[in-house]
C-alpha cells in the first residue's frame, strides 16, 4: 500500500494572486443560515486516472505480499496478512474513490469543504474573512490532490486542476483532515469549485 509519503506527492498547493470574488470587511458579520446549497468539483476526468494508478498500485503489492507470505510463513500467518492487506487495500481505495462524487456544502451557518474521505474542513461562514477566485501562478500551478502547506497553513482540495478554485481566508485556524486521517489547523482552504461564482455569492454575508 502507499505510505503516508506516497500519499503526500499526490497533494500539494501553490503561491498565486488572487482576483475576483468578495473580501474584506463585509466578511465576519451579518451572517444567516439561508439556503442550503452544494457546489461541484469540477470533472472526474484526472482524478479517476488517479484512482486507476493507485488501485493498479495496490493489486500489484498485494499480489507480491501473497507470494512473498506464502513462500516464507507458514499458511495460517500467510493468511492472515493477505486478509489484513487486503482489507487495508480495499479500504484505501475506498477512500480514493469517495472524491469522485464529492460536493461541497453551505447549511446552517457552515461551509462543509470535502474531497471525499481524502479531506475534509469545516468553517463557521463568521470565520471566513475573504474569498476569491484563485489565479494560479505559472511558477506554482494548481496541484491535484489533498494537501497542507505548514508555512502557510492553507489547506488544498482539488479533484481537478481543469476546474476553476477559490481561495478562503479565515479569521482563525480550523480543525481540517488531509492524505485521509492527518489532522491539521487550517488558516486558508483553496479548493476547486465548478461554480466558483455560485460558491462566493453563498460565502458572502447577507445583505440587512
């Protein structure tokens, strides 16, 4: 199975400027519930070839780990690990394959931010700062995957890079979860958003 590490190269997040979207000081108050509303991430395209290489990945270790048992322990221990690898293979691809119909939601007061079981954040819509339409810069371009940057503290959730990604900065670090059960505080949270418009107006206060 990939390690933590492998689990790592898949995410990332990078430096851009930012234009568009609503910002400043109209965030933090005159908040409601309203609506509630969901937002895609964009076509499945680059993520399934994703799922593709990483299950390909997970058959192949599982058949060499077989072999390798069976040669060398006695059966009831070779059976026992192909049982525990597959269950942990099956369950790892589960988790890879969730992103695929994962949506972002704005309800009762909180923006729920999800790449499947990959990643996840919540943030109360008072925490949220700003939010812009995210303009990647050619030094660092957008990144596919599920990824934390420690110096920044950002948060990325990215099914596709073809899509359009909006960047939230919060007022205070939010609990969030990436590479699947790495805990993380998150100050920002780029994610990709099919209808980064729609997601803006939701993130925006209400009008009195």
């Amino acid at each position: 199975m990939p390690s933590e590490d492998g689990l790592s190269r898949l995410s990332g997040s990078g430096g851009a400027s930012d234009s568009g979207g609503v910002s400043g000081s109209a965030f933090g108050s005159g908040r409601s519930s309203g609506p509630r509303r969901s937002f895609g991430l964009g076509g499945r395209g680059p993520w399934l070839g994703l799922v593709v290489g990483v299950a390909a990945l997970g058959v192949v270790e599982v058949l060499v780990l077989h072999l390798v048992a069976g040669a060398l322990l006695p059966r009831p221990v070779a059976l026992t690990v192909d049982v525990v690898a597959g269950v942990l293979t099956a369950a790892l691809l589960a988790a890879f394959v969730s992103p695929l119909w994962s949506r972002h939601r704005v309800a009762d007061g909180v923006v729920r931010l999800r790449l499947g079981w990959v990643a996840a954040v919540d943030v109360a819509l008072d925490d949220v700062v700003s939010a812009t339409v995210y303009r990647a810069a050619p030094a660092r371009p957008l990144e596919l995957g599920a990824g934390f940057d420690e110096e920044t503290g950002r948060v990325s959730l990215v099914r596709t890079t073809a899509a359009p990604a909006v960047l939230v900065e919060l007022s205070r670090p939010a609990a969030a979860r990436v590479q699947v059960l790495r805990g993380v505080r998150a100050t920002s949270v780029l994610v990709g958003v099919a209808e980064p418009d729609e997601l803006l107006r939701a993130l925006a206060p209400t009008p009195h």
